[in-house]
C-alpha cells in the first residue's frame, strides 16, 4: 500500500467496548498516518446490518481508499496492523485478512478447539479452516471470518454495483446471511465467496494473530498447544462458521 493512501477503521460493537480492544485502537490511531476516519456503529442482532451501514457510510462519508473492518472482539497490534498495510495493494491484494481464531465446542473438553478462520474450499467444495499454515507468511484462500478485514473501495463499489435496486438499494448489498448448498452461511463467507466471484483474490497474513475475547483471551498459542496434544477434526466453515 501507498503511504499516500488512507484507511477507515469500520467498528460493530455491541455496545460497549473491553479495554484490551480499545487501548490497541489508540495505539494504532496515535501511531499511524494513513488513518483517516473512524467509523463505529452498536447495535444488537443482525450482525449483518451493521457490516452494511459500516459499507455504506465509508463510501458515501469518506473519501479513504481502504476499510479495515474490526470487531471489538479483537486485539490488533502496531505491528499486526502495520503488516496488513505493507501487504495490501490496491492491484493485486485488494482483501488481505489477519488471522482470527474461533472457538469451536467439543465434546467433553474444558476448552473449545481453538480454529483460525482462515479457510479453503476442499474438493467436495465446502470451506474448511486451514490449520497448516506457514508462520507470517501471505497466504491465498478462499474465504475468512471479517474479525479483522482490510478492503479497498473499489470492492465495495463492485458490491454496491451488482445490489439488487429494488430492496438492496446502494446501502444493503454487501452482507447478508443465507442457505447456500444446504448449509447456512455466515455473512462473512458470504462476502468472500461473492468477492472472489467478482474475480478479487482473498489472502491472509499469517503474521498478523489477533487475540480474540471469548471467555478468556483466545490466540494462536493456544491453537498451538491443541495441535501438539490433539488432531483436530476436518471443519466445515459452512456448517460451523456460526459458532465461532
């Protein structure tokens, strides 16, 4: 990315914010020139919604050339975010993704099974999270959770462009959450598997590991510390993505 370009951090909240979440935001805020505006919307329900009104008002609000989509779930670091900033580039890496872990419920252990949610389509064509990665290194994949998602506008525009004009109107045709293959899916898959129809590629920066707020302070030591003492099963982002 171009120094001379600015970024839109978009935050959905809840509510109300932890302070972990916030103290990296100022960091990042008090540390980093191409921030231009903040965007932040709380509501309840329908994560969906949020995720468009956030679309919506940075292209018609903001004149910035990326939106970096956070949830206040996540922890992202000087050095994260300075990662995904170097990566994307408003050619060839229009959506670069951090690497947010899930939580995924297992039968008879105290912790859910930590899974990034990064994923790949397996030969059935179904999403599945990829465990295996290479350790800060920039990866292709097909599709990733949007705790942590830097978009250039251009994208959005494609998104606004092919909205249904009768009931998505230019606001409400970026997210949405629907059956796909007799499975539900999340608006955060949806958004990536229309993306890449649009012909964008998705990449993810193995670098850049965001803690998220589960419980306890979910990271990537604790995918670590359940790969070494378990195999983890074959995860279906269609069918689980929700739980995450």
């Amino acid at each position: 990315m171009r120094d001379t370009e600015k970024i839109t951090i978009g935050i959905c909240s809840p509510g109300f914010v932890s302070t972990p979440f916030m103290t990296a935001i100022l960091d990042i805020a008090r540390s980093q020139r191409q921030l231009g505006q903040f965007i932040s919307l709380q509501g309840s329900g329908v994560i969906s919604r949020l995720r468009n009104q956030i679309c919506s008002t940075f292209l018609d609000k903001t004149k910035d050339d990326w939106l970096l989509m956070i949830d206040t779930d996540e922890v992202l670091t000087i050095e994260g975010f300075k990662k995904l900033v170097s990566a994307a580039d408003a050619k060839t890496r229009q959506i670069v993704s951090g690497v947010v872990h899930g939580a995924w419920e297992v039968q008879g252990a105290i912790y859910p099974e930590p899974v990034p949610c990064i994923f790949r389509r397996g030969e059935s064509g179904g999403l599945y999270a990829v465990h295996d990665y290479e350790d800060d290194k920039m990866i292709e994949i097909d599709a990733a959770g949007t705790g942590c998602l830097l978009v250039h506008r251009r994208v959005l525009e494609r998104f606004r462009q092919d909205a249904d004009p009768t009931h998505q109107g230019k606001d409400w045709g970026f997210f949405q959450d629907m059956p796909l293959g007799g499975q539900w899916v999340g608006e955060d898959l949806l958004f990536c598997l229309r993306a890449t129809a649009f012909g964008y590629k998705i990449w993810a920066h193995t670098g850049v590991q965001l803690t998220h707020e589960r419980r306890y302070w979910l990271g990537k030591e604790h995918h670590t510390d359940f790969r070494r003492f378990n195999l983890p099963r074959h995860h279906s982002a269609d069918k689980d993505e929700a739980k995450s």
